[in-house]
C-alpha cells in the first residue's frame, strides 16, 4: 500500500508556528528583562550592604489596575528590632520620584511583609513604573536595598495575570508543535538536523527558564536565558539557510 505523503508546505508551516512561538517569548522575556533593567538603573543614590532579596513586584500592569511593590522583612535576631523603610516610585518621570517611609518594629523570629501600591500613572515615559527600597541598617542588621521595574501594557484591558499566563502558554505551544511536527517531517534526524532539533528545543527551555528567572525576581539570570536564546536562534536560523538550497 503506497503511504501518502503529506504537502510539501507542511514543513514550512511547522517552522512558522515554531518561529511565532519563539518570537513571543522573545519579546515577553526581552519585555520583562528590559522593565526590570530599568528598575536597577532607577534612581541608584542610596548606598546598601547588600542586596534585598524579598522584594516582589509584577511583571506588568494594565491601565485599569493596582498593582503592588512588596517586601517581606524578617528578624533573626533574638531581640526586638526596628527598621527604617524607605520606598521611591517613579512619579511619571525617570527623574521625578514619590517618596513613603515607614518604621517597622518586628519581633524575634517574625516576618512582616510591606506593600506599596502602583498604578500606570506612575510609569516613566508611560512605559516603566519603577521602584527602588532601601532598609537602613540596625545592628547587627545591615542596610538592603532592591529594584524593580514593571510593564505598562494595553492588550485589550486584559489582566496583567492574563497576559502572561496567555504569552507563556502560547509561546511553549508554538514551539513545542512546531518543532513535534518539523522533526516528524524530517525523519531521521541525523547530523546537522539533530543538531538543529536540540538548538529548537533548547531555545524553548532557555525561554521558560528566563520566564521563571523573571517571576522570581532575578533579572540577571533572565537577561542571561535571553542571551543563549538568541544565540541558538543564531544557530537555527544557520542551519536553515545553509540548507534552504538543497
């Protein structure tokens, strides 16, 4: 029995969906990466110890929400402390600025978490709400400091939670069923194909891992996924176009 062969359109087909995948998650990770360089550059004049690890803040807003700045501070101390809190948002300029300080008494062993709202009106250029917190020192306790940056965006008046649940999803998908469908057309993967499957699907793990980076907060290491996304983009996009002629 003669086993029908599927369009000769098919592969290019698949290489589309995958191509619009890893687009999108290019652009939401580059989005995400960006907000939050951002927020590192933001106003960088109070001095601290070391860096606040606690600091929680989405990765975007849209026109019609609250969203909040959020640190969780803790006293592993054996006696009761008081920390200074102090908290700078951009107030719809990179150099203008609103100002909250607060004084936080925390007992022995407890945690306490502080929130700051925010809102589109605060971004810089319309673009970027950035925050900046700065806990001043108290012995034995030394001074922190954290940024973030979040992105303004209008899709549709979409929730922000939305937006990204949609971006991951739809980016993981296209890959993932361009690049099942790609490989089954190209059977077997052998050599530069295989080589090119695994730079695929590497492109694909590199972006989730930097999409979680940048849940967590760690713009360094979602600025670096992005990094060895691009170059195995590279990668691919060479494969195909010294094998476009044959």
């Amino acid at each position: 029995m003669e086993t029908r062969q599927p369009p000769r359109y098919y592969p290019a087909v698949s290489l589309l969906v995958y191509a619009l995948g890893a687009l999108l998650g290019l652009v939401f990770l580059g989005a995400a990466t960006w907000a939050d360089i951002e927020g590192a550059l933001f106003n960088p004049t109070l001095p601290a110890d070391k860096t606040l690890s606690s600091i929680k803040c989405p990765l975007f807003i849209n026109y019609s929400e609250v969203g909040e700045v959020k640190v969780t501070l803790g006293n592993p101390t054996d006696k009761v402390l008081r920390r200074a809190v102090r908290v700078h948002i951009s107030a719809g300029f990179v150099t203008l600025f609103r100002e909250a300080r607060s004084q936080v008494v925390i007992e022995p062993g407890e945690k306490q978490q502080l929130s700051w709202p925010i809102t589109a009106y605060d971004a810089a250029w319309e673009r970027f709400v950035l925050a900046r917190v700065y806990l001043h020192s108290n012995y034995p306790l030394p001074s922190e400091h954290a940024s973030c940056g979040v992105l303004v965006v209008d899709l549709f008046n979409l929730p922000s939670s939305l937006v990204v649940v949609l971006a991951v999803a739809g980016s993981l998908l296209g890959m993932g069923i361009g690049l099942r469908l790609w490989s089954s057309l190209r059977k077997p993967l052998r050599g530069r194909r295989r080589q090119a499957a695994f730079a695929m699907g590497g492109v694909a793990a590199m972006l989730l891992a930097g999409v979680l980076a940048s849940l967590a907060g760690s713009w360094p290491a979602g600025g670096f996924f992005l990094l060895v996304s691009v170059l195995l983009i590279a990668v691919v996009v060479a494969y195909f176009i010294q094998t476009s002629g044959k």
